[in-house]
C-alpha cells in the first residue's frame, strides 16, 4: 500500500498559516477545515487522532495544505469496536428509512459540491470540472441507493413439496471497510457508502495517505446527518494513515466485506488476507484499458474520445486509455489530427475552468513517468507526441508532465510496455488489419477493466461484445474507455479482481443471504422423493 508522507520536522505546520495560497487557504475555510492548527483524522462518533502526523500536499503548487493526525493501531481497534456497536444498532432500522437518511446525505453533499469538488482538485490535482463531477457522482449513488432501498428484494422459489415455500432474503451483512484509492478520492467511497448503508451495514472508511482533506470533509458532511437523526457517528467511520492502518483493516474478523481499489500487487496481498480470514472482498485493481479504431468509424467522435481518454485526469483513471488500436486504413489520419489536440494542450492551474491537464498526483508519478518514456526510447519507439518535460509550467513545484504517443516497434503484448499498467498520461499504438488481431491484443493482457470499439458496421458491434469479443468488465461501443456512469455495475475482469460496484446487481455484495425453506402444511415431505419412514 502508498505509505503515508511523514512530517519530519515538528516547527514546519507553525508556519503553516503563511506558507498557504490564497487559493487554497478559501478553499480549505469554506469546509471549515483548520488553517493553523493540525487536523483530526479519524472519526468514530468523535474526532481525534493520536497516531503518526501526515501533511496533505498540493500537487498543483507542492505547497503544505494541512497536518493531520492520523490514526494510531488504538485509534482503529476502537474504531472497530464502535463500528460494529452502530451496526448491531442499525440493522434493525427499516431499509425505507436508510433510504430517508441516504436522501439528506445526498442533499447535504448537493449543498457542498462546488466547495468539496474544488477541494478534489487541490488536493488530487484533476481538472475543477472533474472534481465536482466526482462529488456528483456521490450524490447519483445517493439518488440510486434511495429508490434501491424499497427494492432490496429476495426471491420466492418454487418448492417440489407440497405445502412448502423457499424465499432468499438478504440481510445486512455488518461491518465494511472501504480502502480507496487517490485519484478517485470521493466516488469510489460514494459507491460504496450508499450501497452499504442501504442494506443495513456500518461502513468504515480508510482513504488514500495523499488525499486525507477530502475524506475529512466529506465525512465531515455525513456525520451531521448522523448526528441529526440520531444515529451513531460509527456508522459512517474514518480512519487515516498509511499501510499499517490498511493491514488491520484487512485483518480484523470485525469486518465482513473489505472493497479495496489500487494496484494489482497490493490488491493481491489484500484478496489473499481476507479470504484466509473467510471474509469478502471487493478488488477494483488496474487497468491498462485499449481502444480499437475500425476503418468504418466516425473520427469526429472516436479521436476526441480517445484524447479524453487518455489524457484526462493526466491519464490517472482507472479506466484511462493506455492502449490505442488503429487499423491501417486510417492510422494516419487518425494519430495526424489526435497530434493535433496534444499540441494545443497547456498545463494549467486545475481551478482554473479553462485548463484541461493539471498535473500528476505525486513526484513519484512523475519520476515513474520519465522511466517509461526512458523504456520507449531504449526499445526505439516513435515518440510523435511528448515525451519531455514542459520548458514553462504553471507552479514550478508542481508536478507536470507531457502527454506521450508512442508506437512501439513490438506489438508483442507480453513486453512491459503492453502489458503493464503506467499510471501516467502515455498511449501507446499499435496498427492492425483485421479487428480479430485487434480483439487478441486487446485480451492479450492480464488486466480486463475497461475496453472500447468504434466502428459504425453491426457485424463488428456484434462480435466486440459477444463471447469471442473483449473480455473486460466494461465492453464499450463509440464511447471511451473512461467516463462510466452509477446506473450500472462497474468493475473488471481477470488481474483487475473480478469486483463490481455501483450499479446493477452490485448491491447483492452487501447483504447477507438466506435461503429459507417454509413448511406451511401439515405433512413433512423430504425433497427428491427420499424416504425415511422408520415406523
């Protein structure tokens, strides 16, 4: 797991207060988040924290936003227990009035969004749009989960006996951990706190080191609505901090379902801890998501949308395009006019409404970018767009990067270049000539979570989608890769960890199930004809 940024020197949050911009300092007063002091990280029903201090960083500017005290192995133990408490409490709260309270948290989050979605971008780095696009999606996942609660239904099933009826009833379940990721630092948490608290759990939340402002904020919002109908804080927890908070999340017998989105080798670690306990778990791990472009398709949508794709949130989605498959018939054209739109790209200031590319998240992103554009030149790929640094950036410690095509000489998807995930705006290309190889390469990776076809012919729609098509979770047609909305189920496939959230069936993960078997009759018939009469 990202280890949390220490505080090395004491003295540094007293001049906290000065060294803060103008623009952040607004930001942080409007959420009513302390300026000259540290801030609590963890929430039980009370805030504290009395574990290491970790300071929230601008990826923007690289300036200090806060110090947060965050949580110690006491802090999370005691956040456990009371979790648990509230959700012993909560179970027996019809799921209609869940609903009720999912409503006056999504109402209270509307009343924030432009405050809390300036917030994302501070403390993440994406683009204003995108950040309170983020706190929207929070507020669909409330809409969806209010109606869900008054249709969390079971199923009545025939039974072979006379006098006899089977239902499947879900129950809740009980306590959940929720482990996100940075670059989605509010959605993610929103999928997952709707749904759980529609079906009757206690949710406890262990945000990414690097974005603790946000999940305070948010948490912060919540809480109140707790407090006002009169329901235990634990029922929507935060601990924060870094991997030792995560692993005794992951560990403890106290939690029934752990959802947990990042890498592929932590989500390895976290899915091997679980299951070895008997939990649940949800992984949302990589990506590394292609588009294929047929010769057929309509290039006024298929270029802009492999351009957001790949460059939106400097191509730190999940969902972001890594991979681009351009048939031979119109690669020219295609890469002359997506060149184009990666020539007119500026850094900018991500408040600014204007700006399209703000920066990366953290030095470390851009260190691990540098080292892959170092790989491309050394396999001799063409580099056509990027591939250096900026001469001007808009805040000189932030952390920018140019955004790269690259076509590898190598269209061998078991080379690091295909098959690992970057986390960093880099598209690679490859040309093909029938969609077939197209779909092989596609498939050829071990990751499966996001995948798109553009084409205007059935026949290839038809194939894409079918069981000879993409084998990833989402399976999209003259759309992108990134950009899917709450009303259906999101997750993928393969190294990707199978999990789903959000929509669809996804609230099926959240609930205990039953199968109980009702005897209204006065006979006590055994099922498949069996016999045991002993008179």
């Amino acid at each position: 797991m990202i280890t949390a940024r220490r505080a090395v020197q004491t003295p540094v949050y007293m001049r906290l207060r000065r060294r803060l911009s103008s623009r952040a300092s607004g930001i942080l007063s409007a959420l009513d988040i302390p300026l000259n002091k540290e801030v609590s990280g963890v929430y039980d029903g009370q805030w504290k924290g009395s574990g290491e201090i970790v300071e929230s960083l601008c990826p923007t500017t690289g300036e200090v936003l806060a110090r947060i005290k965050s949580a110690s192995h006491a802090d999370v133990s005691e956040a456990l227990i009371k979790s648990r408490q509230a959700y012993l409490q909560f179970r027996d709260v019809p799921a209609p009035r869940r609903g009720e309270i999912l409503r006056q948290i999504r109402e209270g989050l509307a009343n924030k969004r432009e405050e809390l979605g300036a917030l994302v971008t501070l403390e993440m780095g994406k683009i204003r749009t995108e950040g309170v696009g983020e706190i929207q999606e929070f507020i669909d996942i409330c809409d969806y989960a209010v109606g869900l609660s008054r249709m969390m239904n079971g199923r009545l099933v025939a039974s072979e006996r006379p006098g006899h009826s089977i239902l499947e009833v879900p129950n809740p379940l009980g306590v959940v951990a929720v482990l996100s990721a940075f670059n989605f630092p509010v959605a993610v948490y929103g999928w997952n706190l709707a749904l759980s608290f529609a079906a009757g759990n206690a949710t406890i939340w262990k945000p990414s080191p690097t974005t603790p402002l946000t999940s305070i904020a948010v948490t912060s919002i919540v809480s109140q609505i707790l407090e006002k109908n009169n329901l235990p804080g634990a029922l929507a927890g935060l601990v924060t901090g870094g991997q030792p908070v995560g692993e005794a999340l992951v560990a403890s017998k106290e939690v029934e379902l752990v959802s947990f989105t990042g890498s592929e080798r932590v989500g390895r670690i976290v899915g091997q801890a679980v299951v070895s306990r008997f939990g649940k778990s949800i992984l949302e791990l990589g990506g590394n998501n292609a588009s294929i472009v047929m010769p057929d398709a309509d290039l006024s949508l298929a270029v802009p949308g492999v351009f957001f794709g790949a460059v939106g949130t400097a191509g730190q989605r999940c969902t972001s395009t890594r991979r681009l498959f351009l048939h031979r018939d119109i690669a020219d054209e295609f890469l002359e006019r997506l060149q184009k739109l990666y020539g007119s790209l500026k850094p900018g200031d991500p408040l600014d409404n204007d700006t399209l590319l703000g920066p990366l998240h953290t030095r470390a992103a851009v260190d691990l970018h540098k080292s892959t554009i170092d790989y491309l030149r050394s396999i001799d790929a063409d580099i056509l767009s990027g591939g250096k640094g900026y001469d001007v950036t808009p805040y000189e410690g932030g952390n920018f990067v140019q955004p790269t095509i690259a076509v590898p000489k190598s269209v061998d998807m078991s080379d690091r270049i295909w098959s690992t995930e970057t986390f960093a705006p880099i598209l690679n290309v490859a040309m093909f000539d029938e969609l077939e190889e197209a779909i092989q390469w596609n498939n050829a990776v071990p990751q499966g979570l996001s995948s798109s076809l553009w084409t205007r012919d059935l026949r290839n729609v038809g194939k894409w989608t079918g069981p000879s098509g993409s084998d990833a979770g989402i399976v999209n047609v003259n759309a992108g890769t990134s950009g899917a909305e709450i009303g259906a189920s999101f997750g993928g496939n393969k190294s990707t960890g199978w999990g789903r959230e959000s929509g669809g069936d996804a609230w099926k993960q959240y609930v205990r199930w039953s199968a109980c078997t009702i005897n209204f009759s006065n006979e006590a018939p055994l099922a498949q004809g069996v016999n045991f009469d002993f008179d």
